[in-house]
C-alpha cells in the first residue's frame, strides 16, 4: 500500500524549501532586476532617447518599408528596436562599469579553463588546481591580488 504524506508534511516541506537560502536569493534578484530593467529603460527612452531625438529631430523610423510584390517588409520597426537595444546595452555597460569602480556589487569572473598540468577543468581565476593541487597564475584582468593568494601568510 503507497502512502501519501499529509498535508501537514507537505506544508513543512514546502515552508523548508521556499525558506531556503537560494529561494530567498533568487526572488530578491528578479524583484531587484526587474526594478532596474526599469531604472534603465526609462534612461534610455526618456533621456538617452530624447536627447538624440532632440539633437537630430525625432526619428520615426517606421515608415522605413520595402514593398516587395504583395507583401511589405516593415525595416524601420526592426531598426527601432535594434537603436532601442543598442542604446539599453550602451547604458548597462556603462552602470556595470561604474558600480565595478567604485566597488560595488561582485563582478567575479565566470567560466572554465584547462589546468596545463592535469588538463581538467577549474575556474578561470583559480589560483589552484582542485585536481591536481598544482599552483595556477591568476589571468583575470583587475584581480591584483590574486597571486599574492599563492603565498602563506
């Protein structure tokens, strides 16, 4: 005979779980995210946008249109957004490079590279080898300090 949990087993279990650390930082950084995206958005449209529309006239690129036999490709649309997407990119970059700067936020390096001399895996600004234990130089640009990590203190 299957038995089922109770409901009361089911509620714990789900109070654990929605509790848990990652849970818990995983709603902070889409409810944060969310608000920047906004933060963003709105600097690129109402001032990045406007001032170029100020500087060059306003741009309505929609009427951009090729006609090709009965049907019509609407390039102006895609063009906007493209504008639209390079001035959000352009405005990210230059936050991230701001808050890195002045310290703020953690802009650790991500990925993979081969240990030279056990050939497995590690990240990239290891210091040491997980694998093997062998000593790695550090190749991330703006961590100084890495190498000094090598050496006891």
């Amino acid at each position: 005979m299957v038995r089922y949990p109770t409901v009361k087993k089911l509620l714990q279990e789900f109070k654990a779980f929605a509790a848990g650390g990652n849970m818990v930082d995983l709603a902070i950084g889409v409810i944060l995210g969310i608000a920047f995206g906004k933060v963003v958005d709105s600097l690129a449209n109402d001032v990045i946008g406007n001032f170029i529309a100020a500087v060059f006239g306003a741009p309505n690129l929609d009427g951009w249109v090729v006609h090709l036999r009965h049907g019509s490709i609407s390039i102006g649309t895609f063009a906007g957004s493209l504008l639209n997407f390079l001035i959000i990119a352009s405005v990210l970059f230059l936050v991230v490079k701001m808050l890195k700067r002045i310290g703020i936020g953690n802009f650790r390096a991500q990925g993979q590279r081969e240990c030279p001399y056990c050939r497995e895996f590690v990240s990239v600004d290891a210091v040491r080898c997980k694998h093997c234990t062998s000593d790695l130089k550090a190749v991330i640009d703006g961590d100084e300090g890495a190498d000094e990590r090598l050496t006891p203190a």
